[in-house]
C-alpha cells in the first residue's frame, strides 16, 4: 500500500470521482493558485486534464493533499515535503528513504512540542500568581 493510498481521508462520505480545482479548493480550503502551485513544483503527483483541458482531481488526490496539509502543520519545508512527493513517485525502493525524512520530522515535532509545554508551564505560573494578587483564584 503506498502511503498516498494508507492516509485516510476526512473529507467527507459525499465522495466522486472527479473534482474541479474549485471543488478541490472548497474542500481543502486552499486556493487554485496553491494547487497549480503545488502542481508546478512537483508537490501534487500529475493531475488529469478533461478534454477541454481543465484540472479533474481524484479521491486519491485529495487524500494527498490532506497528507501535505498535515505534512505543512509539523513545519516540514515545502523542499523537502517535494523531496517526499518524488521519493512516493519514485516507488517501494524509497521506502527507507521516506521514512528517515518522516522521522526527522516527527523529531522536530517532538522538540516543538516539549517547548511548547515548557512555554505553557510559565504561562501557567504567571496566570496563577496574577489570579493571587488580583484577589481572585489561581486556574
């Protein structure tokens, strides 16, 4: 299973077959000038044309596009979430290679995180001590 196949999708049970880049930027709440843009620098796998020559979008896509969505939240650099996209198109032998650039993320992730909460232990303290000193009660 490729790892474009393994995300699940949250875009809803009202699924087709085929999407406009306006239906697209409904659903994922980016722009048509981000998937061009995406498409452009290699972070959308090809995207099918009509005979008219307009953007159809797949399921597959979507579910795509949700994973670089998610992939944007950790803070990833867009080079190395093209890195990812050409690593999947590459196929199973980039296996190994995909996951030390996922780890590498989620390693990052986990530093953000700790200095988040080491963040929001002070945030805490100082609401708290203001709570004491306003004469109201500590949260």
């Amino acid at each position: 299973m490729s790892v474009i196949e393994s995300v699940e999708s949250t875009t809803g049970s009202a699924r087709k077959d085929r999407y406009t880049i306006s239906e697209v930027a409904a659903l994922t709440g980016l722009t048509a000038h981000t998937l061009r843009w995406y498409e452009r620098i290699g972070l959308m796998p090809h995207v099918d044309r009509s005979h008219t020559g307009q953007r159809r979008f797949t399921e597959r896509d979507l579910d795509w596009l949700e994973f670089v969505g998610k992939l944007r939240l950790t803070g990833m650099p867009v080079a190395d979430m093209v890195r990812y996209a050409e690593l999947v198109r590459e196929g199973a032998h980039t296996h190994a290679e995909r996951r030390a650039l996922l780890e590498a993320t989620r390693r990052d992730v986990r530093s953000r995180i700790a200095e988040l909460q080491s963040t929001l232990a002070v945030l805490d303290l100082k609401i708290d001590h203001y709570g004491t000193i306003c004469g109201g009660t500590s949260s």
